[in-house]
C-alpha cells in the first residue's frame, strides 16, 4: 500500500488506457476533461487543472494541463510539462506517449511535424484514445491537411464503430476535402449515436451549406442551438455565425443577420467565463461578410462598440485569423496607428521563427 500512494494506482481511463494516479478525484477530473475536450464543453481547463491539483505526482495529468493552459499561459505550461517530465519514472507506456506527442506541442519551439508522427505512433498502439486523435486533426486542421486529418481517422475506426464523436472527427476531413454526400453520411451517423454531438451538428451544417440548402440548414441549426450552451465561446458564437451566414446566403431580410449577430454571437460577452477573443473572432468573421455584401453602415456602426477591445494587445495573436480580421477592423474605421502596431508586431513574431516556418509564414505577412 506504501508503494500504491508512492507511484499511483495503476487505473483504466473510459477507452482502456491505463494510467498511474492515487487519487480518485484526479481520476474523476481526467474523466470530465476527456468529456469537456471532446464536446467542446467550456469546463475542459478548469477540469484539466483540478486533475493535476489533485495529484500532482500523475504524469497524465501534467501533460493534460500543460496541453490545457499552453495559448494563455506559456509559462504555467512548461512548469507542467516538467512536471510530467519529473513523474515520467513511473509513468505506464501510454502515459509516456501522451507526453511524448504533447512535449512536441507545447512551447515557442513547438514541432508540429515532431508532433504528427508521435501521434500516428501513439494511435497505432493505442487507437481507442480519440482524446489524442482530436489533437491531432487540430494540428492537421492548422497545417492545412485533411489528407492527413483522414488518415489519422480511419487509421482507428475499425477499433471505434460505436463510439461517441468519432463519427464527426471523420465528417470534418471528408467536408474539407469535398466529398459531401460521405461528410453528410458520417455526420449523420455521430448523430444517430449522440443527437448532442455538436462537432456532427456543425458538419452537417457545413454540408448543407455547400450545397445551397440554407433554409434547410437555419432551420436544423436553430433546433440544435440548446445543446450548445455548454459549449466553449468559440464554438457556441461559430455555429451562430452559420446561422448568420445561412440566412445572409439565402438573401433573408438583414435584420436577421442583424439578430443573430447581437443576440447570439455579442451576447456571450456578457458571460462571467466568456473568452472574448474567440468571440471577436466570429463577430469579425461576420461583418466582414456583410461590409464586402456592401452593408458598410451596419457592419461600421457595430465594429465602433468593440474598437478599444481590439487594440488591446492581449488579445492579439491568439489566432492568426483573428489577428487578420482585427488588422481589417482597425483599418477600415481609420485606426491606422493601432494597425501599424499589429502589423510591426507580427513581422517581429515570423522573424523569430525558424527558416522554414519564416517562409512558410511570409503569405500571411502579404495578406496582413
């Protein structure tokens, strides 16, 4: 019993995966992690962070926290990912992949390619963790390949037929790539298991959307939006962005762009565990398509409300799209000078990169 509270109970996470913890609670919070991650449930930090507080000896933990904390909190980051690094002596082998693929992560000298091939190797022992492959379609997503985003998926569907989620982790890829009546299929599968699966839901809209159904598509949306209010702000205010688009596409009456856009996508602002960059994103995503449709008053007249929230730094390369959207923000309603600063503010970030990342980096510059 000395040695159990020394290295940690060696337990089973919900697909098998074993891990060392002493700790029940920890355990507990692993668990609601895994959920939060999947669903894009808002509590997936909190949950990661009570993990590693629980037992802070848990490798898996650490490595999920340091993962959790990694675009707000770079330092908290590594000091967990030493953490990890310290425990890894009794540490199982999937614990000791888990790290492996997140070391490769997290960081300024992050290596993504590094990182996909400890994924690959990490799904290849383990393929019922979609915990790992959500990671990876995220880096596949950023590295712009959805050949790859596939692969990973039907790299272990055969070990996950009836699992929750994995039906719409094989939908996104199949959208990206255009094959839509497949996407359609996969979507409406990961509903046929799990009518809440937000990420099918999205999917499904995306297809329907492609396709031109927008009434079809406004209509599935709002009837799912009840599900979404226990999701992160950027998923909650994105799937209303779809909303928007839809009826903007069909040429609805604006006011019902207009709607959408205040009560649905603004509105999260006023929540208490609001991340307001991921709602900027979409809120920006969305003037911009009505300023280019030649709305410029609507669109102006709402961007002057958040102007100060633009230029505030802290804010600034969350998300390179983000960053792109609060350059045309700041241009359009003559705040040049906080453009100018955004702008010499990310040639400094590509010029700290490596060669490779730096050119690969310089359309972006351009777009800026």
């Amino acid at each position: 019993m000395a040695a159990a509270a020394v290295e940690g109970e060696v337990r089973r996470d919900m697909w098998g995966q074993e891990y060392r913890t002493s700790s029940a609670e920890c355990a507990a919070a692993l668990d609601a992690y895994y959920a939060a991650f999947l669903s894009f449930g808002r509590g997936r930090v909190a949950a990661a962070l009570r993990a590693v507080a629980a037992d802070p000896s848990c490798a898996l933990a650490a490595a999920h926290a340091a993962h959790a904390v990694a675009p707000r909190d770079p330092a908290g980051a590594a000091a967990f990912l030493a953490a990890a690094a310290d425990n890894l002596g009794n540490a199982t082998d999937y614990e000791r992949a888990v790290f492996g693929t997140l070391s490769a992560m997290v960081g300024e000298q992050r290596k993504e390619e590094v990182a996909l091939q400890r994924h690959f190797e990490l799904l290849k022992n383990f393929p019922r963790d979609i915990l790992s492959l959500k990671r990876a379609q995220h880096l596949c997503f950023y590295l712009g390949n959805p050949d790859l985003s596939l692969k990973f998926v039907e790299q272990v569907l055969p070990e996950n037929q009836d699992q929750n989620y994995i039906y719409g982790m094989l939908a996104f890829p199949l959208l990206e790539l255009g094959k839509m009546d497949e996407a359609e299929r996969a979507a409406r599968k990961g509903l046929a298991i799990n009518k809440n699966d937000v990420w099918s839901q999205h999917n499904l809209c995306h297809v329907f959307q492609q396709e031109c159904r927008f009434r079809e598509a406004t209509e599935f949306m709002e009837s799912c939006s009840p599900s979404w209010i226990a999701c992160t702000s950027f998923l909650l205010t994105h799937n209303w962005w779809h909303v928007a688009v839809c009826y903007l596409e069909a040429e609805s009456p604006l006011q019902k762009v207009l709607d959408v856009y205040d009560q649905n996508i603004m509105k999260e602002l006023e929540k208490s565990d609001c991340e307001a960059a991921e709602v900027y994103l979409n809120a920006l995503g969305l003037l911009l398509r009505l300023y280019v449709r030649g709305h410029v008053h609507p669109a102006k007249e709402r961007l002057t409300t958040f102007l100060d929230a633009l230029k505030d730094e802290s804010i600034w390369h969350v998300e390179w799209l983000l960053d792109l959207l609060i350059l045309w923000a700041l241009s359009i309603t003559g705040e040049l000078k906080s453009a100018q600063n955004m702008l010499e503010s990310l040639k400094s970030r590509v010029s700290s990169m490596d060669k490779d990342r730096q050119q690969v980096m310089q359309k972006a510059l351009q777009v800026c």
